[in-house]
C-alpha cells in the first residue's frame, strides 16, 4: 500500500494555529483578556467620555476677551490681534493637554488669562478615567485650602450649594478669609484685601461634574498688589483650570474680588458648555 507524504510544516501551522485560538481574543462573556505574563484580566473600567481636547486659544469668543483684557481696546489693531491671539502653552500631547494665556496693560491695570485643559487617562484597568481624573480633581481642591467657615463646611456656592461627586469636602485651616467680621474665617491679621464675605473660595455647583473657586491676593513689597481668581472643573475625564488675575497700577487699589470672580466663572461655564456640544 502507498503512504502517503509526510509534510512536517502543514502540522506545525495547524498546531500554531490551535495554540493561538487559546490564547487570544476576548471570553464568550465579552470580558477582555490583557497581554500579561500567566495572567487574565477581567473586564477592564471604562475609558473616559473625551479622547480628545480642543484648541484652547480660540476657545475663547473675542468679544469676552475684550471685556477680559479691557487693556487691548486701546491698542493698535495689530497689537490688539497679536494680545487676542494669546500664547499656546508647550504640550508634547496636545490630545492629553493643552493650555493657552493672554495678558493686556492699560493705565488702569495689567490683566491676565490662563486657561489649562487636561484629558487623564488611567492606566490603571480597575480604575476608569473618570475615577482617575476625580482623584486629580480632589488634589486640585485640596492644594487650594478652601476655607472653613466658623459653622463648620465647606463654603458653597450659595446657600444650597454641594460638595464634589468624590464626597470628600475640602478641609483645612482658614486660606484668603472672608472679613474681621467674627461670624466670619478670618486671618490673624485681618487681611481687609482678602476676599468680602460671601466671596469666599468655595466649591461651585452647577459647573461640570465638580467645580470649586480660589482667590488669591499676591502681595509683593510695594508693589500693587494682583488678585487672581481660579475656577477648577470636572467632567468626565476632563479636568479645566481657568486663572484671572488683574494688577493696578496704582498701589492703593486693590482689584475687586466680585468682578474677577464674575467674568472667571462665565468664562469657565461657556467653556464647559463646549463639551457638552
């Protein structure tokens, strides 16, 4: 009887092939398997909402920019452009962040704008990038020593205001108080440049997934003082850092707490709204 041929390669590609049928892919239940030594992952958490970031400099619409930076209407128009223009901050990943800033003189003040935006991706497969990009949040908002009024709290937003979606309220020794006034966090000199009494920073509701606000004044010898007013939010997996800060010129002046933290807050809430577009 004729044997037939033995072909040693059409057995090794059939046992590759087996071999690989066991070892990749996804299981029945549409778990994911990751490509670590002798181990299986179960299902991996949720990537965040955002895989992308937008151009920061023109995030911003020129008429706001105008009322921001009051300085370059006096300009000429090709200064005005280049002030309006703003500065790209350097990112080696523009898809995980991206910032830009603007600054204006007048006689009046100096003005500047920052805006930082931040995509986190976690690495981590038990843990989402939303859960991740709140951990980062919560650093935020525990770095900026929100003020603890003399009831106790963080202060809010208004009479109803919340606390940020981790739980975790903001606790720590009293930071840009509020006024002398007892009823009031104040410092131990009684700082009448600090923050009025209802503008202190304090957590935001309605801005994002979380969102607090910080106002800091610089003093600096005898130079004039600078206010800068921060508006930090969440969403999803994407953390906003809006910075507003105004110098007179004249060292007598201090800048006004209510409109800085006015024109930062409609700043960062029309930079939301495009995420939700």
């Amino acid at each position: 009887m004729q044997r037939r041929g033995y072909v040693p390669g059409v057995v090794a590609l059939l046992v590759a092939t087996l071999v690989t049928g066991c070892s990749a892919g996804s299981a029945d239940d549409g778990s994911t398997t990751e490509a670590k030594t002798g181990e299986t992952a179960g299902p991996v958490a949720l990537p965040g909402k955002y895989r992308t970031l937008y151009e920061p400099c023109g995030a911003v619409e020129r008429a706001m920019l105008r009322d921001l930076l009051p300085g370059a209407a006096e300009l000429p128009e090709d200064q005005q452009e280049k002030v309006f223009r703003g500065t790209a901050a350097v990112t080696y990943d523009t898809d995980r962040r991206v910032g830009c800033s603007w600054k204006a003189d007048s006689p009046e003040a100096s003005h500047n704008l920052r805006i930082d935006v931040e995509r986190v991706v976690s690495y981590d497969q038990d843990v989402s990038d939303d859960q991740r990009a709140q951990e980062v949040y919560v650093k935020k908002q525990d770095s900026a020593d929100l003020p603890v009024p003399a009831g106790g709290g963080a202060p809010q937003d208004g009479p109803t205001g919340g606390t940020p979606s981790s739980g975790a309220p903001a606790t720590s020794t009293a930071h840009n108080p509020a006024t002398t006034s007892p009823s009031a966090t104040t410092s131990p000199s009684g700082d009448p440049g600090s923050a009025p009494e209802g503008l202190e920073p304090r957590v935001l509701d309605g801005l994002g997934d979380a969102a607090f606000l910080d106002d800091v004044l610089a003093r600096a010898g005898s130079t004039a003082q600078q206010r800068t007013v921060s508006v930090v939010f969440r969403t999803s997996n994407v953390i906003v850092t809006v910075q507003y800060g105004e110098q007179p010129a004249r060292v007598t002046e201090l800048p006004d707490s209510k409109e800085l933290q006015e024109k930062a807050q409609g700043l960062a809430r029309k930079l939301a709204e495009r995420f939700n577009d």
